[in-house]
C-alpha cells in the first residue's frame, strides 16, 4: 500500500511512512528541533514565500485564480488570524495545534485545499492532504509553488506537511482515518458518507463541507439608483461568482431574488439578463453544446416539476427561469448558467424557504442593516455568509459555519 | 400484405406529419401534465408552422422524470434504457401503443426483409431476453427482433462464446435462399465476422439488420464502409441495413438503404439536424444534433426528441428512398462541471 508524494515531492512511499514518528502517539521523540506551535514562525515564514510565489505577475496571469489564495496567505494576513484567536481566549486557556489533521478536499475545485491545509498548518499541526488523481492543472501549479518554496524553509515543514496523490483506495483512506486527530471532508453528500465509512479515532472529529446551495438577492431599489457603471460591476461580479465553476460550486449562485416591488422588479429583470449576457460573453465563458443540451435537460425537469412559469434561452450561456414561487428555486445544479428569477417583496419572505444545506447569499444594493436583520430573523437555521456579488468564491476562514482555524486547535486551561 | 413505409416525397411528408403531430402535441398536453407545464413555461405555440418549430424534449429528460400521456393501470409494459451514468429511460406503453410500435417497425423492416419470416440467426445468446415486464435495451432490441424471424439459432452461448458447429449447421440447412441476421454492431464483427471470416462461411444469402453505433469499433478503425467492404469480401453477405433508433422511440427505426451509407426515415418520421449554437435547422451537409419525430409515441410524449447524437443531412428526395438521407456521426460527450462535488467516490471504482 504506497501513495505517490506530491509535496514534498517524492517517490512512492508505504503509507507507514507517511506520517513523521512524533504524529503518531511517540510525543516524547522530538529529535530535530522544537515541536510546532499555533502560528509558529517557521509555518508563517514557509506560507509567506508561497504567497510571494503565487502573486508573482507571471504566475497570476497563468491562474488568475490564484491569486486569491496568494493575498489569503500574505503574513499580515495569517498573523490577523492568530491574533484573532488569541485575543477571543481568556488568560487562563492555552491553545495547541490538534496534532494531525487529514485532508479529503474536492478534485474539481482547484484551491481549496490549499486554504483549509495552511489554515491547519498555521495551527501547528501535522497536515495529510489527499490531492485526487483527477485534479486540475492549477493544482499542480500550487504544487509546484509549494516544492519550490520548501527549499527555503525550516526542515519541520517537509517533515510536518505531505501531500499525496492515491485512487479511490479505502485501505489508504482507513489508514490516515484512523490516525488523525482531525478529518476534514469536502464534497458531495455521497463522498462524504463514503469517507465516514471509515472510523476516526474515538477522541478524533470530523469537519465536513457537504453539498451546499448558494442564492442571489438583488433589491429592485437598490439596483434602480444605482449608476450604470454599479451596474456593470455588480454583474461582473455575479458573472464572476457563477461562472468560473460551471456555476456548480457550492457558493454559486443557483437563483437570483429579485427584491422589492413587483412591477418595477420586471424592468430590472430585463436590464440584469441581458447585462449578463453581455458580460459572460466579454469575459470569454463559453457553453458547448453538450452543456446546453444539459441546461435544457435541468430547466425542462424543473418546469415539469411545476413552479416555472416561463423559461427563456437566449443564447447558450444564459437561460432564465421565471419562478412561481421561491421555494421554486432550484438547490440541484441545473447546468453552466442557469438561473431561477423570482420577486419577493421583502428579504423576510425568504425566511420560510432557507434550509440548512444553504450556504451562501450574495447581494447587491441592500443597506448594511437590511442584510444584517435578515440574518437574525434567519437564526442560524441556514445561509452561513451573506456576501457581496463577486465574492461567493472569496474563500474566508469562517466557512459553512466554522472558524477554521480555531477548529484546528485544541485549548487546555490552567485555574491556578 | 405490408405497405411500404418508404414512400413520400419530403414535402408531402411534412405536411402530414405536421398536422398529425400537432394533434399529438395537443392530446399529450391535456394528458401528461409535466409535458403541459414545460410546454407553457417555453410558451409553446398550438399550431407551429413547420415541423422545426415543433417543441422538443431533450431525450435524457425520460431519465430524470416520469412523462407518461396514459393512467398507471393502462400501462402493460414499462421500457427501460440504462445508460453509462446509472439513470434509465422508462417508457410507458398501453396496449395500442404496444401494438402499433412492433406494427410498425414490421413494416419498417418489411421494406428490407419481405412479407415472409425469414430463418433467422440472433448474434446473441437466448438469455438476453429476460423479465418480461421490465426489458433491457439488449433484450427489447433482440425481443423486438425476434418476431421478425422462425427457426431462431441464438449465436453466444451463455458465456457469450460463439456456437460455431450450430452455426455451421444453421446455414447447412437455411444458407441457400434468404435469411435474417440480427445483433448489435459491435457483437456482429466481434462475433459474427470473424467466425464467418476464420471459416470460410458463406453468408451471401444473409440479410443483416444491425445497430447500435460505431464507438465499439472506432479503435479497430472500422466505420460503416470498412464493415460493409469486409463482410462482402470476406463471408459474401452484401444485403447489409444498419439501422438508428431508441428506446425513447420505440417502434421507429431510421433504416440504412439497399445502397449503404445513408439512413432513411418512414414515413410518419423525419430527423432534424439543429446547430447547437443557434438551434435553427443545419443546412443539408452541416452536422449537427439529431432531433427525431415520430408520429408512434401516443402512451408518452416522444414525438419530438432532441438526442445528443450528432448527426449530419446527405440530401433530400435524391437517394434510393424519398425524404431526408442522413447518417449519425458521433455522439456529445457527457457534460461535466468543475463544481464542488462527488470528490470521492470511495469503493465505486
């Protein structure tokens, strides 16, 4: 049973041998140099020359996407973390990293596990990421960046942080389940069974970021005094937050709520589609026929379901669905641009429709107060972030509901 | 007797076929209320102008819901069609329905095959037909078949190994005048040719009725016309008809012409090649997805389905047969999302 080293970059190695001795309940044996330690420096130091790497002007226009992840691990950034977590603790509690943490983050999604990893490593802890076969070219760049940028760091980064790349093999997945302290596990509702098949530890837990659904909210009024350049950026920022993942992230934007009054709300409708188009286009997304074909199998089940009233494709990157209701809106991915529109008076009358498999609302001309009630009258029973059109793909260390970071280390208390 | 199905000139042929699918269009949406609802959502006209203005259904759309024109205790046979995702078409058929499919695809094949059943041989093995009330494509093909021919020899044993002697001895006594070979494309060559071609078999008296799609045999490189050079060179069997069509639509077939290399549609069905960028018809020579209409489906609405093969138009009225000649090139691929999903399908695989 052998998985192949992905970083540090390496040959097949046993899975025994994956894990440094001192992970795996020997603590005593600490042989070169002292253990990590929550926001440790050497972890800072190794995690800033990755950021300076992937912010690099070549590299960014390379992967435009990683950009994000670089100014997510910028050192002002990660010590704002730690300084966060320090500052929520009373004197009498410390806080240690969890020991080790084990990683089954997505295939398609690039970056992902990126962020939950260096969050894990910024905690101290000993990092297992399992990087999919099937994973995309930007992952081999971060991989590339992370090779890289080891050759500068303290020897406990090589020894405390693996990746590693295996097929669906349970064996090698029953094996790092059963030594971590930690599990953090994204993806579909089935993956996630899939994985929990394999028993933790008795005092090990699992974090999992199952299958999510993400809406739009729009005010009708807001959009109406807005100048024509808001306009412009705010659909950008929707086109942005749709598209880059074939609109099948979880914090995609499956329908939009158009909110206000019902009469006006047609007029913005209109602006808002064709602004769409418009501005899919220009940013080169494209539709192959198979994808449109696949939107039209989506839209026409949904309107067999009932609960659309109208259903327009003007073209194959966008079609439009008019919904007779919002519980009408759809939670499944129907296909790359495909969205559900529906007028609701007010934010309070989404309240009865959240679930909470809902993640994410993105929002556009909503004052700060509207946003910020509508939560409460929500209370936690789901939407987990209510965010700006063109930052649901902004990965941020609150997510689905966890501080991450803080779920990373483990806190002792000291009553003397 | 059987009337030829191959009979009318294209623009006869779509103003009936118009008339009689807007009436179907009408009957399916006062009894099936999925269809009507995705109907009025596209805001479908009652009496569209021309056969491509008649709303489609994306084909797949049987395997995601339950679209049926009939109440459940008419319903005697439920069709299946698995695909390579695990979904499955299910198509309800009431008696008349059942009917009129095997009907109708008698006097398609009639055209091919004559009035008489024919010795037949099934590139298959018997156990191919099982349950009666829910079939496997497989299995509904071969059964659908079955009918057409008398002194069945059922090719595969059950490990799905050729029956050479019983072969042998199937055309010692049928070879000599005319008889029915059926199977799907890739079972005939891997099956079929090469036995017939290893033993020097004389299948020159053979009428082969196949189908199923070429992808099995793309890497061996052989396509329509490399099949139908070597099955003549090799075994003498020239009187070759693949043919084109589904489960979805049960009942029509698109028949390939005594000439070879181009399908042709009967007469209560046509094909539409529509360029998936601006959905509009695609000129004759224009490949594009194939949307095939059928005046057979009364028990669910299938008239007018929209496949995600790719097909392209060779001519119209200038071919063996009147009406559209056409051949289906390829297939799309499945769509797939970059989304956050399915990362670990642990044990699947």
């Amino acid at each position: 049973m052998t998985v192949r080293m992905r970083f540090p970059t390496g040959p097949e190695l046993p899975v025994d041998e994956v894990l440094p001795a001192t992970a795996q309940g020997d603590p005593g044996s600490v042989r070169d140099g002292s253990p990590l330690a929550v926001g440790d420096e050497r972890i800072v130091d190794f995690l800033t020359r990755v950021s300076r790497r992937l912010l690099a002007p070549a590299l960014a226009r390379r992967h435009p996407e990683l950009g994000s992840l670089g100014f997510f691990l910028r050192r002002r950034e990660l010590l704002r973390a730690v300084e966060r977590l320090r500052a929520a603790l009373d004197p009498q509690t410390l806080a240690f990293p969890r020991g080790v943490v084990f990683h089954i983050p997505p295939a398609n999604v690039d970056t992902v596990f990126v962020y939950s990893w260096a969050l894990a490593a910024l905690a101290g802890n000993t990092n297992v990421v399992r990087i999919s076969p099937r994973s995309a070219a930007a992952a081999d760049t971060i991989l590339e960046v992370l090779n890289e940028s080891l050759t500068e760091a303290d020897p406990v980064v090589a020894r405390t942080q693996r990746m590693v790349t295996y097929g669906h093999d349970d064996a090698v997945t029953a094996h790092f389940s059963a030594r971590c302290d930690v599990r953090v596990v994204w993806g579909g509702d089935g993956a996630v069974n899939a994985v929990r098949r394999h028993p933790l530890a008795p005092a090990a837990r699992d974090l999992t970021f199952p299958d999510r659904s993400s809406f739009a909210a729009l005010s009708v009024a807001g959009w109406e005094v807005a100048t024509p350049a808001a306009r412009r950026d705010a659909v950008l920022g929707f086109v942005n937050d749709a598209y880059w993942f074939d609109q099948a992230a979880c914090s995609s934007p499956r329908a939009v709520f158009l909110v206000g009054d019902a009469d006006r709300a047609e007029a913005v409708r209109a602006e808002f589609v064709g602004l769409l188009g418009v501005a899919a286009r220009e940013r080169g997304w494209e539709v192959d026929a198979a994808m449109a074909v696949e939107k039209r199998v989506g839209a026409y089940g949904l309107a067999a379901d009932g609960g659309v009233a109208a259903m327009a494709f003007p073209d194959n990157l966008v079609a439009a669905l008019d919904l007779r209701t919002p519980a009408a809106a759809p939670r499944h991915w129907l296909g790359t641009g495909t969205f559900g529109f529906v007028t609701v008076p007010d934010l309070a009358e989404l309240v009865p429709f959240v679930r909470r498999r809902d993640q994410t609302l993105t929002h556009f001309g909503f004052e700060a107060d509207e946003l910020r009630e509508f939560a409460r009258q929500l209370a936690g029973r789901g939407i987990d972030r209510i965010v700006p059109f063109g930052a649901a793909l902004r990965f941020a260390p609150v997510w689905d509901g966890y501080d991450l970071f803080r779920e990373f280390v483990r806190l002792v208390t000291v009553d003397a | 007797m059987l009337t030829d199905v191959f009979t009318l000139a294209q623009a006869e042929k779509e103003e009936r076929l118009r008339g009689e699918l807007i009436g179907l269009m009408a009957h399916h949406r006062r009894n099936c209320p999925p269809y009507d609802r995705i109907l009025a959502a596209l805001g479908a006209e009652t009496e569209p102008a021309t056969l491509a203005d008649l709303p489609w259904l994306p084909v797949r759309l049987f395997k995601t819901r339950k679209l049926a024109s009939v109440p459940d205790d008419e319903v005697i046979r439920v069709l299946t069609s698995s695909g390579t995702t695990g979904q499955v078409s299910r198509i309800h058929l009431d008696r008349e329905a059942a009917a009129t499919q095997s009907r109708m695809l008698a006097r398609t094949l009639g055209a091919v095959l004559g009035p008489r059943r024919l010795p037949m041989i099934v590139v298959d093995r018997s156990g191919v037909v099982g349950d009666r009330r829910s079939y496997s494509a497989r299995g509904a093909g071969a059964l659908g078949m079955v009918n057409f021919g008398r002194d069945h020899l059922w090719l595969l044993d059950a490990d799905d190994r050729p029956d050479v002697a019983a072969l042998k001895d199937f055309l010692a006594r049928h070879g000599d005048a005319p008889f029915l070979i059926f199977g799907f494309t890739f079972m005939v060559w891997r099956y079929l040719y090469e036995v017939a071609r290893d033993h020097g078999l004389d299948l020159s008296q053979g009428i082969l009725v196949h189908s199923g799609g070429w992808k099995k045999l793309a890497d061996q490189a052989v396509d329509n016309a490399e099949f139908r050079r070597r099955f003549a060179a090799d075994s003498g069997l020239t009187r070759i008809h693949n043919f084109y069509g589904m489960v979805e639509q049960i009942g029509t077939v698109f028949l390939e012409g005594p000439e070879g290399g181009a399908l042709y549609c009967p007469d209560f069905a046509d094909v539409i090649i529509r360029d998936p960028e601006t959905w509009r018809e695609a000129p004759v020579g224009t490949p594009g997805l194939v949307e095939v209409l059928s005046t057979l489906p009364t028990s669910y609405p299938g008239n007018v389905l929209l496949t995600e093969d790719v097909g392209v138009v060779h001519g119209v009225d200038d071919g063996h047969w009147p009406g559209k000649r056409f051949s289906v090139v390829g297939r799309l691929p499945r769509a797939e999302a970059r989304g956050c999903s399915d990362t670990y399908a642990g044990g699947r695989s």
